[in-house]
C-alpha cells in the first residue's frame, strides 16, 4: 500500500491490540486511526472459521463504506471476507452475503441491529469489537443500538475504542464494556490538525454567499468542503452554487443511499468538486486533497468543529479552515473557542470583497473538471489506497 513506516497511533496501539488487550484509542483526525485496528483484524482473523469474528461498528454509511475499503485491502490477501451492512439499501444483498459466510462485518448500528434481530446476524463467536468514533457510538443517539448489539456478543471479547475527540465521559462508559483497557493518547489535546491554517471572518449574514463565491474561485480547482447546519439550508445552498455556475452537490440525511453513494464518487472523481454538507461529512471520511474547508455556518459544539476541520489537512498535509461568524453567531463562537482551549485571530470580511462577489454578479461559467484540463491527478484523484485513505 505504500506505507514505509506506522504513524504514532499505530505504533503505540497494534502492539497492544495483538497482545490481546483491550484498548482505548485517541488521535487526532488523520492519523492512522483506521489501519491501527485494521491491521490486527486481518492478522488475527481466521480465514478457516467462516463465523463472524470481528465486528467494526461506525456511525455513518459513508464511513462504513471507506472503513470496509481499508479492511478489503488488508483481508481479501488473507482469505477474509468482509461484508458491509448500512440502510438505505435493500436488505436482500447483505442477507446473501452473510449466508455465505463472512469473518468481518462493517456496520452502522441501525442496520446491524435489524440483522441481530432478525437472526441473520450472529455474533456469539465475535472475537474483536471495534467502535470507531467512539465518542459519537456511546453518545444518547446510538448507545441504545450499540448496547443491545453489545448484548450479543460474548464478553470475553477484545473490545477497542478509538475516535479523535474522547470527552471524559466516554472513557467513564467505557468502563463497563471494556475489561482493563489500555489507554493510547496521542497529541490528546490538540483540536485539529498543526497544519491546518484557520481563517475566522467577522461577517454579516448577507455577505456570507458572495464570500463564498469568493473562496471558490479562488479554490483552484480542489475540492472543497461547505459545511452548512440544516439539511434544508444544505440543499438549498447547493442548488445556489450550481445556479451560479459552480460544480456543487448537496451531502444530507435524507438524501437515498444510491444518491449519497453517487454524490461521493461524482466528489471522489472531481466531477463534483464543491460538497456542501451538513455534520454527515464531518466525521471520518477521507478524501485525498481537500486543501480547504468552510464553515459556512457554525457546528453546534467544539467536537464538531474539530471534526469538520479534521476533513483538511490529514496525515501531516496542509490544508486550510475558513470559518465564518454572524453577529448572531457570536455567543455560539465563544463556546466554541472556550471548549477548545485555545485563540483564533478573526478578522473581519472586507465589505467591498463581499460586494464584488456578491448576488448580481453574472453567473460563473462552469470549469472543466481539472483533469480534463490537464491538472496533476493528484489534484482531484482519489480512488487508490494510500497513506491517506487509511487515516481515519
């Protein structure tokens, strides 16, 4: 795969992991976290015994969809198979694959629970258990789902824990899943990546779509992350850009999964360079040479900014964050900046720079994709496994 020598998660952790331990891991975005895990799976796995043995819980389909890429890569060499559940689809495929047999699942808690219940699924020879964005899988919205599967596995089980951010409490819910877990903790109180360069702007919400403009003409041809706050708003914005001439598309929860699986080849390919999404995209997904990220509304909460920044600038590549806040937005800021600990010069978006860009400019003719343009491959290309398409 191209990969010389382990990054600090991965070195501290798969030692311990094929030790048999159980292990609570944190690291920021973009360090390996996926390969950490994914490696003693594939090592310690038995191809022979056609039971699942290790089950990967993860909480957006589209996470499920590049963990399993990663996971593939190490297994299918070894004689693993790996089957993906997540809804959206129909459940016919995954009933088929799981009948005939597979060592590792990947899975959302929603389907996987649906297969449990059911009695397609069993998890009584379960030998691994891996929760992947742990802080988010133990949160009030999936901890139902993932106690009860939790519940049909044995307890004698290796359970591993890894996610970016891992809040206090998430290791006190650890405790009653995890026997004596080692804890790895790498650069634990760094919010984002050292090499992301953040650009906070001071504007008023009626320049924020001429700024925009602004941003993407200037992007170069990289694809760019827009992450907005509602789905309606998601949607809406996109719809705006594309009007105006700009290759975007909208990633949210009500999107079918066949549309969310082409919205992301159609980003991963450069077809569509520009994503606007909502949080869906803020959590895991790697994609070779996002050079920029927007805010172009405020997350809820410093976790999810540290996320949303975590797109950019992965495995020790640089990137930059622009972050936009409305006057109305700056008690939500300033809990932000508290909760992570740390400053940000913010300077105020030019009003003249916003007018030139702003709504009664003609619309902008559309660019070829870049590499029909002939730009490097490395600028839009993402679809061979690598370094990067490893982090997590």
């Amino acid at each position: 795969m191209g990969i010389s020598a382990p990054t600090p998660i991965q070195e501290s952790t798969i030692p311990q992991i094929l030790a048999g331990h159980d292990l609570i891991g944190q690291a920021r975005t973009g360090s390996g976290k996926t390969l950490a895990f994914a490696l003693p799976l594939a090592e310690r796995c038995d191809p022979a015994d056609r039971r699942v043995q290790a089950l990967v819980l993860v909480p957006t389909r589209e996470l499920a969809i590049q963990v399993a890429g990663v996971v593939e890569t190490l297994a299918s060499p070894q004689g693993l198979r790996v089957t993906l559940l997540y809804g959206g689809r129909s459940l016919r495929p995954e009933y088929a694959a799981l009948k005939r047999g597979a060592q590792i699942i990947i899975g959302t808690p929603g389907r996987t629970l649906d297969h449990l219940r059911q009695g397609t699924l069993d998890l009584r020879r379960v030998r691994f258990l891996v929760l992947d964005e742990a802080d988010e899988m133990l949160d009030m919205g999936f901890a139902r789902d993932v106690e009860a599967i939790l519940g049909g596995t044995p307890s004698s089980r290796q359970t591993l824990l890894f996610s970016a951010t891992m809040p206090g409490w998430v290791a006190k819910t650890a405790t009653k899943h995890l026997r004596h877990p080692v804890t790895v903790e790498v650069d634990a109180n760094v919010h984002a990546p050292p090499t992301v360069e953040h650009l906070i702007y001071t504007i008023k919400r009626h320049d924020k779509l001429g700024a925009l403009r602004t941003l993407l003409d200037d992007r170069k041809d990289a694809p760019v992350i827009v992450f907005g706050r509602t789905k309606h708003g998601v949607k809406k914005l996109a719809k705006q850009l594309a009007a105006l001439g700009y290759p975007a598309g909208a990633l949210q929860g009500n999107l079918s999964q066949r549309a969310r699986e082409r919205l992301m080849a159609d980003f991963r390919s450069g077809t569509t360079p520009v994503l606007v999404a909502t949080n869906v995209a803020a959590r895991g997904l790697d994609i070779q040479g996002i050079d920029q990220v927007i805010n172009f509304d405020l997350p809820d909460s410093e976790k999810l900014f540290t996320h949303r920044v975590g797109r950019t600038g992965r495995m020790g590549r640089s990137g930059e964050a622009v972050t936009f806040v409305t006057p109305d937005e700056e008690k939500k800021w300033r809990e932000i900046v508290r909760g992570l600990g740390r400053r940000f010069v913010r300077k105020p978006w030019k009003a003249d720079r916003a007018t030139t860009q702003g709504p009664d400019r003609p619309p902008r003719q559309p660019r070829q994709s870049s590499r029909r343009r002939g730009m490097p491959r490395h600028r839009t290309a993402f679809s061979a496994p690598n370094a990067s398409a490893i982090s997590s």
